[in-house]
C-alpha cells in the first residue's frame, strides 16, 4: 500500500511540473493579419475561429444589423475584459486580448477582426500549449456572443 501510495505522489508531481513547464515555456504569438486574415487554427484542437471550416468553426460575432457593427465592436472589448481578459493589442479594426487559466496560468489568445466587408466581427480563441482544451476556447466565445447578445 505504501509503494502504491509513493507512485501515485510520484506521478501527481511529474504531472504538475509538466504543466508549470508547459506554463512558463508559452510564447506570445504573432499576431498579425496574415492576408487581412486571422491566424489560422493549429493542428490540435485547443482552437476555434469563425474564419476556419471543420470541428473548430465557430460563427462570427453578428450585430442585428450592418449600421451597428461599430457598436458591436465597442461592446466585444468591454466585454472582453469584463470576462478577465486583459487587451494586449488594439489596433484599427483588430484586437488581441489574454487569459491565463487560474491553477497553473496556461495563457489562451482571443483575437477578432472588424470585417467591414461582411459586417461581421471574425474571432478566434485558442490556447497557446498543450493540446486540449475541454472545450474551453468555445465556450469563451459563446460567452462572449452571450454577453453582447450577438
């Protein structure tokens, strides 16, 4: 029972400094529109965006009508922050904000785009280490369309 108890230990303390590892090693990523575009999604699926196709499509953030767009936009960054997020770049038309997990401060990137053209908000959420994310880059999202009432 002893040696069974003193694996279990073990094993709970490789796991943490895995994760203070994965936490600490994280790099901010490049943020620029690539081709007036988001960045696209990685290969794991700790992402979502509304400018994708597949599992890790989400929609886009939709004002009831195009003469609100701008009003929308105003609404998402306040939004973003009232959320915990913490606005790193804003820029016309583009925005980059945080949010670090509360156990081990894995940090996840939200980004969205004023697409004037469409009259939509684009968005993408994802984390920046490991490879899932239980679902919580989507549920941002619908957090935040929930918020704006989008």
């Amino acid at each position: 029972m002893k040696s069974l108890l003193t694996v279990i230990v073990v094993f709970a303390v490789v796991i943490t400094i895995y994760f203070a590892y994965l936490s600490l090693t994280d790099k901010a990523p490049d943020t620029a529109l690539i081709e007036g575009k988001l960045r696209p999604c990685p290969d794991t699926p700790n992402c979502v965006s509304s400018e994708t196709t597949g599992e890790k499509f989400i929609e886009a953030l939709k004002p009831s009508n195009s003469a609100e767009l701008d009003a929308l936009w105003d609404k998402s960054i306040t939004a973003l922050s009232n959320m915990g997020g913490k606005v790193e770049k804003q820029e016309d038309g583009f925005v980059w904000a945080t949010f670090q997990s509360k156990l081990f401060k894995f940090t996840d990137d939200v980004e969205m785009r004023k697409d004037t053209e469409t009259g939509v908000i684009q968005i993408r959420s994802s984390s920046r280490s490991g490879k899932s994310d239980l679902g919580v880059n989507r549920k941002r999202v619908e957090a935040l369309r929930a918020a704006i009432g989008s």
